[in-house]
C-alpha cells in the first residue's frame, strides 16, 4: 500500500476507472465490469510500477475482489539526501525476495560506507544512510555514489551531501 499513488483499473486496454490512493494507500473502486480478471497499474513519481490482476466477481459472490501480482520490475527508485536530517533516504523494489547489498562511495571510488548486506522483501524496500563512515564520522559535503546489488541486478545513484 503507498499513499498518494494512481490506482488504474483497465481491461483489454479500456480503462474502467483510475483513483489516487488515500492516506493509508488504500484505493476503493465502484465499478460494474462484467465478472472476469482486470489489470491493475499503481504509480507514484520516484516508484517502479506495480502492475497486477485482480478478479471481479458477481453481485452473488458478495462483490469479492482478489488481487495477485504479476510483476514488480527491479528498479532502484531515489537516493535522496534530506539536509534536514542529515541523512539519505533509499528506495528499491525488488521482482523476489532476495540478498540486498548497497554501499556508499566517494567521489574517487572509495568505500565510505557498507548501508546494508541482508535478505529484502519483494516488492518496495527503504533503506537510511545517515551520512556517517565506517568509522562513525560524519561525511564530508560532496558527492556520493550508492550502489545497490543483487544477484541478478545493480544500479548506482549519485547523491550530493552539502
């Protein structure tokens, strides 16, 4: 569930209905499709997309609605530094659970800081970094790199600390 995201309900490329999801990212449809299986497309700006089905049944059924994932897409979404808090803030999505490492370099490639090396969730993860080495020191103003490892897929975001 992500608040502030655009829940679309679609069937053989007629859209149905789109809504925004509320402050517990939840969003609730009205709708009167014949009963059968609809896709479903959540976005939010800085999210991978969340593309599913969900299955429609009859009035008789007592209007139950099942949703299943098809896919998450890999994506590493932001590394976003907040001044405010002196840290920076992660966002990935993983297609399966799996083995997450991300680490944080300097401008000239050096290791600054090892964020995270454990299992994740499918789906969307957050991570912190709070701008401090190894050693506990707080980083200096400047550009960092954060690399995001799985087994099948990385990607580097580049973060300004000032």
């Amino acid at each position: 569930m992500i608040k502030d995201a655009i829940v679309c309900l679609y069937k053989e490329g007629d859209v149905f209905e789109t809504r925004p999801t509320n402050t517990d990212g939840r969003a609730v449809f009205f709708i009167s499709p014949h009963p059968g299986t609809m896709h479903v497309t959540v976005t939010k700006h800085d999210y991978g997309p969340y593309e599913g089905t969900c299955l429609v049944m009859g009035e008789d059924a007592g209007s139950l609605v099942q949703s299943e994932p098809i896919s998450y897409p890999f994506s590493f979404n932001h590394a976003t530094y907040s001044p405010r808090t002196r840290s920076v803030n992660i966002s990935y999505q993983l297609p399966e659970a799996s083995l997450v490492k991300i680490d944080v370099f300097d401008a000239t490639g050096r290791l600054v800081k090892a964020v995270a090396n454990s299992p994740k969730v499918k789906g969307a993860n957050r991570e912190s970094w709070d701008c401090r080495a190894e050693s506990g020191k707080k980083v200096g103003k400047g550009i960092y790199f954060i690399r995001l490892n799985t087994a099948e897929n990385n990607a580097i975001k580049k973060v300004v600390i000032y």
